[in-house]
C-alpha cells in the first residue's frame, strides 16, 4: 500500500480541486453567468453538462453514464495494476484518469449533470466549456501517449 500512496494522493488533490472548484462557481455564478478573465480568450462560464464530452448524448440516461464510468474505472484500474512499479508516468496518468472519471461521475450521481465552468475562444473557435475533471482526465490521457512517443523514438527507455 505504502508505494500506491502517492499515486492515491495525486488522485484525491485532483477529485478535490475538481469539486471544489465546481462547489465555488456555484456558488459564485449563475447558471449562464460569465465573468471574463482574459477578454476574447478566457472566461469562467457556468453551465451543466447532461451529456459526455462536448455535450455529446446530452439527455441520455444517467444509468448509460455510471455503467460506462464505472467500465472504465475498472479497466483503468486494471491497468493500474498491470503497471511496473518504476512506470510513474503511466500510474499518474492512469491515476489522473480515474480521478476525472470520479470527479465528473460524483456530479452525474448527485445533480444528474456535470457542472462546467471552464470557458476559452481560440482563435475564434469558442472551444466547448469543460472543468478540472475533463483536464485530469486529458492531462492523464497525454502523459500516456506522450511516454509511447518518447519510448518508440528512443527519447526514454522503454
């Protein structure tokens, strides 16, 4: 157990500045409220989210979210598990991965939607509105393909 707990660490900082962060613009903004950060570029914009990704399936069942979570959580885990102990990148972006997966999964089980806050226009494109969760998840997901990249052209050892 003792060589998980970092790993365990990195995962519950990442679900707590997730709720966190989404318990504060809550309370800070009202649903469709903005406040502009950087203007043109950034801005907190407080929505919910009753679908996937980018709103994808909106209006699904909750059931259909928890039974993919929680499929996905037990195969992340498993590869977790399948791990080298020396493998850190791939556990923090596995542990980062479950803990986006948990973060946007406790919103779906208590208000049946994911509330999002995180608002950038780049270069014109207003990119879809996202939240901490969606970050570790995406920050996991790079580090894993990155450590793939770096191995195959010899940039790290495999």
């Amino acid at each position: 157990m003792k060589k998980h707990l970092p790993y365990l660490l990195i995962g519950v900082i990442a679900i707590l500045l997730d709720q966190g962060s989404k318990y504060m613009i809550e309370h800070i903004l009202s649903l469709g409220d903005t406040i502009s950060i950087i203007p043109g570029f950034f801005q907190l914009t407080y929505v919910r989210n009753t679908g996937a990704a980018w709103s994808m399936f909106a209006g699904s069942s909750m059931t259909f979210f928890y039974i993919i979570t929680i499929i996905a959580l037990v195969a992340l885990a498993f590869f977790y598990r399948a791990c080298e102990p020396e493998d850190r990148w791939n556990r923090i972006g596995l542990v980062l991965m479950m803990a986006g997966a948990v973060g946007n999964l406790i919103d779906r089980a208590i208000f049946q939607y994911v509330r999002d806050f995180l608002s950038f226009n780049l270069l014109g494109y207003d990119f879809p509105v996202f939240n901490i969760a969606d970050c570790a998840l995406c920050i996991g997901v790079f580090m894993i393909v990155a450590k793939i990249f770096l191995e195959e052209f010899g940039v790290i050892k495999k």
